[in-house]
C-alpha cells in the first residue's frame, strides 16, 4: 500500500494503492513554475475515494469498494526519499527524483507538521524558503507581517491584539487566574474562563477536590492509562456510573480521536437512549442501540458496562445484559488498540463532538460521572489526577 503526490510534466499528481491497484489523480491545471506563485494542495482519501484539490479545483475518483484501508508501516517522506527502495514502482510515473521548490504548512490528519530543523526524524539537503523574519506563520489569525530592521510587526485583524496576533481583544484585560484558559465570546464582547482540573470559580481561584465529576458543558477530562502497554487489547472493559437529564451527549471515549482511522470505545446518547459504538479497524463501527430504555436521562444513577471480547460486544446497564453483537465474525480486526487514551464528557475545547465522532454523538455531556474502571483493574481511576477543564465538584446533591 502507499499514497504519493508528485509533480509530472507541471500537473499534480496523486497516486494510491489500498492492495489491489493503483489509483491515478491528476490535476486539471498545471502548476505556475516561476518560483514565486504558492499554491494549495489538499489531497488524500475518504474510505477508498481519493481527491486531489490544486487552488480550489478538485478531482475525485474511487478504488474498489472492498478496499477502504491505507496499511503503511514506513516513514512519511516529504520532497525526497532516504533510499529509492523505498518508494514503489507505481508510485510515479517515471524514476523517482527529488522535488525541487519550496513547501509549508504541512497538515496531516488535521494535525500540522513543525517543518523545523529539530522537529522532524530526518532530512537531508533542506534550507530555509522564506529567508525573512516573517516566515509563514508568524502572525496569528490571517495578520499580516512586516519586516522591520529590528525583526518584524504584525498588523492584526479587529479582534485581535499581541505582538503575533495571538491574543483576543476580548481577553486582553482578563482576570482570570494561573488556573484558567481565557476563552473569547465575541457575541458578548467578553470572555469567560475555563478552569483546569481540581479548580472552579468564575475567574478559577476556588480550589476543589472530588470523587463525583461533574460536566457542565465544554467540560472533559482526559485520562491517560498508565498500564496500556501491559493490556491484552483483545479483552477490553470499562464501566462507569453517571447521571443525567440531558437526551444527547458523549458520556466516554476510548481512543486516540486523532484521525478516521483510530480504534475506539464509545459510550454516550442519543434521542435520550443509550449508544455503544466499537471500532476495532478499517472503520468498522457497528452502532448499537437500545431503543427499550429511554430512562437513561431520568436524572437517576445508571450502572453501565461495555466489555469487548475480540469482536464479541457485550453491553450492561444496571447490571442487566442489554446488548450482545459480533460485530464482525471474520474477526479480521480483534483487539482494540486504543493508544491509552480516555475522554469522558467531551473533547479538548474547541474540538467539537460531532466533528471528532463524525456526526455518532451530537454534543458534550451534561451530568455527572463515577466510578470509572478500566478493564479488571481492583481500583477505580482517580478522575482528579487526569488532565481535564470545566469539572465542578459532583459530591454535593444527589
């Protein structure tokens, strides 16, 4: 398998291979070679549908439909390669050459890649483009720099303010503490502020423990298992107790949430009835619901637990055995590789539950959670120690 875009005959050209053959994208314009033009290049595939998009004009075109994953287990190589070996024959359409030119801002999977001298593994023959103080990035939120004799000024957009435009006019004057994030609300023209795991209180000054905790929207925590490594993925479990009134939300995400193709655990609602979603591979996600209990936001404590033996789901709630699926008798895909990584309530803020789950959950929960337990562990995770915004203490009331 491999993806690879390259530059033919001055045309784009995307190329990739799910394990069958090799799909060809090309774009319908050639590239400005003047050295002076930028262009934009967003390329990549959806499932077996690869796209190529040069300066706003996009090309689609479909593998076979039983192909849908990208198995690479090499480096990821920009503007050359360490050997030619490497690269497959049908990667390009004549011998592989080095590029020429100058490229930035780098996205992968939503994730943007520092094209620094430290940042990356390794390179070779690589010089700065920009050769000013300015560069690309260095004024935040579409500033625009300058280059000055003592380095560079930024000229900012109306609601922006700092010397790279990287703060909000709105949370310039802030009172909020060492303890919290300043988040903009432009609608307002004020802010609000977020406040870190183990404190509360409008500015975040108001230290707090629990053992409840409780979401308030654009709340999460973030738990980071500390004995993934030693996890037999094949056999996975998690139960927690949580509360709420709310008919929507994400109660618990096990996973990376990084890209489509993470594994994962999901537990939340939806319509007011309970949702399990498990993804082992290749995004094969089978969503099970349960349509007879509607109770779940009754305002009451439920017991819930999802254990997942290779493609076997099992679902309790309330110690009652609701739901039990194979989710994929080939079994192609049977341990849940998670990456260590759990989110309950919500996401980083910022990141939107419906964008990170792909439309599976709607919104961030409102309620409160306990008791969580990670396969057979004899204790419970200690929520406080986890990384985490906008928990209130859930100990008070029922």
């Amino acid at each position: 398998d491999f993806l690879c875009i390259s530059l033919v005959n001055g045309f784009t050209e995307l190329r990739y291979n799910l394990g069958d053959r090799t799909i060809i994208l090309q774009s319908l314009q050639k590239v400005h070679a003047n050295g002076s033009t930028w262009h934009s290049l967003n390329a990549g595939r959806v499932g077996n549908e690869g796209y190529l998009d040069l300066d706003g004009i996009k090309v689609t075109q479909k593998a076979s439909p039983a192909m849908n994953a990208l198995d690479t287990h090499t480096d990821f190589f920009v503007g050359g390669v360490s050997s030619l070996n490497l690269v497959n024959p049908m990667a390009t359409e004549n011998e592989p050459t080095g590029f020429t030119g100058c490229i930035r801002e780098i996205v992968i999977n939503n994730r943007e890649l520092n094209l620094t001298v430290t940042d990356p593994k390794g390179g070779a023959n690589i010089g700065d483009c920009d050769g000013t103080d300015c560069g690309y990035t260095v004024c935040k939120n579409n500033g625009t720099c300058q280059v000055e004799n003592s380095g560079f000024s930024c000229s900012c957009p109306r609601e922006w303010t700092g010397r790279t435009c990287e703060q909000s006019i709105y949370c310039s004057q802030n009172t909020c503490g060492s303890h919290a994030l300043c988040i903009p609300q432009p609608s307002s023209f004020s802010y609000t502020c977020a406040c870190t795991l183990g404190w509360t209180g409008k500015y975040c000054n108001n230290k707090i423990k629990f053992y409840i905790a409780k979401f308030v929207g654009n709340s999460y925590i973030k738990y980071t298992d500390p004995f993934y490594r030693k996890r037999n993925l094949q056999y996975s479990r998690l139960s927690l107790n949580f509360t709420t009134n709310q008919t929507e939300g994400l109660i618990a995400w096990m996973g990376k949430s990084e890209d489509e193709d993470n594994d994962f655990l999901a537990i939340g609602l939806v319509n007011g009835t309970l949702k399990v979603v498990v993804n082992l591979g290749e995004r094969i996600s089978v969503p099970l619901m349960h349509s007879k209990y509607f109770s779940c936001s009754d305002g009451r404590w439920h017991f819930i637990t999802v254990v997942q033996n290779q493609t076997c789901i099992k679902v309790y709630l309330d110690e009652e055995l609701i739901l039990f699926e194979d989710i994929d008798p080939q079994r192609k895909y049977t341990a849940l590789n998670y990456g260590g990584i759990c989110y309950f309530g919500g996401f980083e803020i910022g990141r939107k539950v419906s964008t990170i789950t792909t439309g599976l959950f709607q919104k961030e929960f409102f309620g409160k959670i306990k008791d969580v337990v990670l396969f057979q562990d004899s204790k419970k995770i200690q929520l406080m120690r986890a990384e985490g915004y906008n928990i209130h203490d859930g100990n008070s009331g029922n």
